[in-house]
C-alpha cells in the first residue's frame, strides 16, 4: 500500500489549520466518533468537543500525543498536529510542569580537552537536531567529558536534560533494552506508565512526538551499539543528544563523531599532578613524572588511579610509584572498584568468540606495528577474514591504525591481551 500523502488529508493545504480542525478532519477520516475517539484517548468527550469548536485553543500536550496515537498518525502529520500547537510545550504532572534536570554531578574534564568541547558546544545546523557520538577505548574520559560539555550547555536547554546509562559495558548487568530505555525517557517527560505504548516502534513514536517543538538535551552515557540507540534518536530541532560509546557508531544517520585519544605528555602530567595534589609532587623530577605517565599510557583513567595511589600512601614517593608499576603495572593500576585491566574485561568480553580469540592472538605476540599480513599468518586466516577481524577490533576501540593499514595495541591493551591469552582475570 503507498504512504499516505497526509497533506492531501488538511482541509486547506497550504494553510495553518487550527489544532481544533486537524483533529476534527484526521476523526472523520478515521471514521470515529467524538465518542469513539474519546474512548480510544481516555480524554473526556466534552474535551474533544471543545477542541473541535475551537473553545480549547491550547490543548494539554498529553492529550495531543493521546490523539496522535488514536488517530494513526504517520510521522508527517504528527509535526503538523505539534506545530498547530505553535510554541514549545511543558509536560504536566500531578499539576506541576515536568522539566526534568538529571544530570550527574559536575566532573572537571582533563587538560587538553579544549577541541573536542568545541566540537560538542557548536551550534547545530537548522532544522535538525544536533546529535553526536563521544567515542574512544576504556578509561580515555568519555562520560567525564560528555557530563562536563552537558552542564554548560543546560542554559541552551530551557526545558530539560535527561541522563541514562545504557550499561554498554557492566560487569553485573546487560545492556539496557531500547524499551526500557524509552519508557524511562517518557516517563521523565510526563507521560504516565499506563500511556506508554506496548510495541517498540509505537514508543519511539512517542518520544519523538513528546520532544518535538521542545528544547531538550539529552544524555545517553555507555552506548553497547547501533542498535541499542536508534530508537532514541530525536527528530525535534531544538534537541541535542550526546553519546558515549566504546564502539564506532558509524551506523546512525545524522550523529557526528568526536573522536577521543589518550593525553599528551604534557597533559598527563597536569592531570597528575592535580589529582595526586601539587604538594605531593613539588620536588620531583620532571623525568619521573614522565616516566609514571607514559607507565600509565597517557590513558585519563589510568592516570588518576597512579595518581590516586600516590595520594592515598602518604609514605611512598614518586619513585616508589613508579618501581611499583614497573614491576607490576596491571596490579597498581586498581584503586577501589576502579581497574584499568576490568575496563578492558569489560570490552574484551562483549567481543564475540573469533574477535575475543584474534585480539588475544594479535596482542599477545605483537609488540610493535604491523600489517595485515603478518596478522593473518599469525592467526593462520585469508587476508579478507584477517582485515575484516581487524576493523571490528578497530569498531571496538582495542585496536588502533596510526597509518592505512599499519596497525597496533595501546600498551595496556596489548597487554591486557597477554594477561587475557594466559588466562589471567583482571586483578
């Protein structure tokens, strides 16, 4: 069956028909009543009475996506209901306006993260919301600097901002299904439990219809994939949605993608020194600095637990530190329930079995850089099977390509993979 051509169904095309007469036209082509449709709304019928006489100018946004809903509106016609409307609208709940302000705690972001928050605070192009994907390997400061770029954004986004964590990469739980997701979202926004709809699709629906004419950041920490986070895309204008992910989102049409590596040397050791505490470094070398930060990689995460160590020991010194993560560097680098090698774990596991075996194959004997054919000798596979393993591991962020088709491991993940290939769990 074609799609409807929903204009061809206005009284007027070309005009700005009233909420009143769309509602009164899009009834009488669903051949309903004004009784059937309350029913099928739960509105009272005296509402969709006085909404079709024009004597209710200024419906409750509830009852507008109610009717979208009972009406079968296709997504076209959804936007023309909204912007009859005309204006942003507030989400009642027990009689107060629903503006909800989820936002985690403030983080301070790394040092040397000035570019990517640019890239994050621009404006959008008109007329479509701004969407982007924070992506990068465990520990590189994802979600700190996702939560750093959304509270300076809050004043742009009078009427809210939403957080969820999708549970990408949780030791104890699975990623969070789309509809749960969804239903948490709407439920956020002022729709009620018992208005939620059944099908997944019809909640996506929902939530863009909720959203549209409305200025809402959202938050979407710890993507798993693609799939997890389609339906959450908005279509409002005035919307911005932020992502961050261990894995490439190259799928989703419209998200931009900002990029995050490990820190500059100088950079490392300033995040360092403020986590450890200026006191705690002021008479060693720059050289040992140095040393500890490139123990740790230059990874955000990595560096703030050495640092944490430091802090936390008051008889240790610097030196100390660093012999300790000569001589065992995976087993400093755990502070609490924060462990450089479970991040890694966590990543690692989600890879399915062929992956999870070349990654460890390729990290354990591959010390330097490398080329697709030394790669498939050593995993005794095609050329063909050999890149396509390896672009899935580069999907992943635990493998990186510094040149076309030159290959290698971040230190700690090679050698989380050698600790992995012998069988050894995260400390």
């Amino acid at each position: 069956m074609a799609e409807r051509a929903s204009i061809a169904f206005l009284p007027n095309p070309g005009d700005e028909p009233s909420v009143g007469v769309l509602v009164r036209w899009w009834r009488e082509r669903a051949l309903l009543t004004q009784e059937q449709l309350a029913e099928r709304t739960g509105l009272n019928v005296r509402t969709i009475r006085r909404l079709e006489s024009r004597e209710l100018q200024k419906p409750r946004p509830t009852s507008i996506m109610l009717l979208a809903e009972a009406l079968g509106l296709n997504s076209e016609e959804r936007a023309i209901l909204v912007a009859g409307v005309r204006g942003p609208v507030d989400f009642p709940a027990g009689g107060e306006t629903v503006v909800p302000r989820q936002l985690p705690a403030r983080v301070d972001v790394c040092e040397g993260r000035s570019h990517e928050l640019l890239a994050l605070e621009r404006g959008g192009d008109p007329g479509v919301p701004f969407m982007v994907s924070i992506e990068g390997m465990p520990g590189v400061g994802k979600s700190a600097l996702a939560v750093h770029a959304a509270h300076r954004l809050t004043p742009r986004f009078p009427d809210g901002q939403l957080y969820l964590d999708l549970h990408g990469h949780r030791r104890e739980t699975a990623p969070v299904e789309p509809g749960a997701v969804l239903t948490r979202l709407l439920g956020a926004l002022g729709v009620p439990a018992g208005r939620v709809p059944e099908h997944l699709d019809d909640r996506a629906a929902l939530y863009r219809s909720v959203l549209a004419g409305r200025r809402v950041l959202i938050l979407l920490d710890d993507a798993a994939g693609e799939e997890q986070v389609r339906p959450l895309l908005p279509a409002g204008a005035g919307c911005r949605l932020i992502i961050t992910s261990r894995r490439r989102l190259v799928g989703l049409d419209g998200v931009r993608t900002v990029p995050l590596d490990v820190l500059a040397a100088d950079e490392a050791v300033a995040l360092f020194t403020r986590t450890a505490g200026p006191s705690r470094v002021k008479d060693v070398p720059a050289a040992v600095l140095g040393d500890i930060v490139e123990r740790c990689g230059l990874l955000p995460l990595a560096v703030r637990i050495a640092a944490v160590r430091l802090r936390t020991h008051p008889a240790w010194t610097a030196r100390d530190l660093l012999d300790r993560l000569n001589d065992d560097r995976a087993g400093e680098l755990r502070a609490g329930s924060h462990s450089v090698a479970a991040a890694l774990d966590l990543s690692c596991r989600r890879l399915p079995a062929d992956q999870r075996s070349a990654y460890q194959v390729l990290g354990a004997q591959l010390t330097t850089d490398f080329g697709v054919h030394a790669a498939a000798a050593l995993l005794e596979a095609p050329v063909a099977r050999t890149r396509w393993l390896l672009d899935r591991l580069l999907d992943a962020h635990l493998l990186q390509e510094p040149t076309p088709d030159r290959f290698r491991f971040h230190t700690l993940v090679r050698e989380h993979a050698r600790r992995t290939a012998q069988g050894l769990s995260a400390p």
